[in-house]
C-alpha cells in the first residue's frame, strides 16, 4: 500500500512541476482582460470536470471578485439541471452546452471547457459554437490531447492520461486562475 501511494504523489508531482507557468499568465491575461471589458467567462466539463468547472466558477465570482473594484461574469454551464436534461432530453446531449451557449454567448466572451480525454462530443461542439462565434476560447486537457487541444485559441495539455491526477491538476490550475486575482496587486489590470 505504501509503495502504490508513494508512486501517486511521486507522479502527480512530476505532472504538477510539467505545468508551463508561462501559459498560466497567458491564461490569467485572458481572464484579466474579460474583467476589464465586463465580459462573461463561461466554463463547462463532464463528471470530475463538471465538478471543477463548477468550483470555478464560485471561486473567480465570489472570492477573487471579493478583492477587485468589479465583479467577474462567470457562469459554469454544468450548473441548470433542469436546462441540461432539457436540451439532452430535446435536441441531443452534444448540445448541452452549445445549446446555452446559443442564449447566452457574445463576441469577445471567454469559453474555458476542462476534459481529460479532450475528445467529448459536447465539449467540442460547445467550443466550436463559442469559436465560430467569435469567443476567446481556452481547453485544459490531459495527455490524450484530442480534439480540444487544436480547436481551441489556448490549450493547456496536461503531461498523464490519469483521469484522478489529471483532474487534480486542472483544479490546481484553476485555482491559480482564481488566487492570482486574489494574491497579486494589479493582476486585473495587467
């Protein structure tokens, strides 16, 4: 037992030291410039990644929001049951979130959808949606790549396939999305 958790920190460390810091202020840019501009961030994922995208979403509109003279606009599209199985129920579930996106979706606003696989159907219809509709649009994926790591403006592709590291790492970066806001003086205005 020792051995196998030994090897799972030692793993997610390396994926963890693998993270570009790089892309991370590219991506803290983005945000930044959609607070300045009062534009919507919009987030979406399956399972695990729901679940991030969610935590998100609560993180950079209240707690990152709290500091700064202005709030964020961000919505986690995983978050309407009732409009989720709607669209599933009425169209197909590839259009979950292209479907909301469709209501809500402008130029100029963000899409950040988060996967593992890269390949889920209604991910890349929901960023397909926000690309040909002039949104800036953001992935983080794990090391299968798929599809989301081309379709979109800015990719971050983490280095393992592991669905639990992977969805570690995701949070890890989204919460550096968030606490920059929080912890760096001028991070909005940048």
């Amino acid at each position: 037992m020792n051995d196998w958790i030994e090897k799972y920190l030692e793993s997610q460390q390396r994926l963890l030291a693998s993270i570009d810091s790089a892309q991370i202020a590219g991506l803290v840019r983005v945000l930044a410039k959609a607070w300045r501009e009062e534009k919507q961030v919009f987030v979406f994922g399956n399972g695990g990644s729901a679940a991030n995208c969610s935590h998100f979403a609560v993180d950079l509109g209240k707690s990152s929001s709290d500091v700064l003279k202005k709030r964020f606009k961000v919505l986690s599209l995983n978050d309407n049951v009732a409009w989720l199985t709607a669209l599933g129920n009425d169209y197909s579930y590839e259009d979950i979130f292209s479907g909301q996106l469709q209501n809500y979706g402008q130029p100029g606003d963000v899409a950040l959808s988060i996967s593992v696989s890269g390949a889920s159907p209604n991910l890349l219809k929901g960023l397909t949606w926000a690309r040909d509709n002039g949104l800036e649009t953001i992935a983080i994926v794990g090391g299968k790549r798929g599809p989301m790591a081309d379709l979109v403006d800015h990719a971050i592709v983490l280095d393992d396939v592991h669905y639990g590291r992977v969805e570690d790492a995701q949070m890890t970066i989204l919460h550096m999305l968030c606490y920059v806001f929080m912890e760096v003086e001028q991070a909005a205005e940048e």
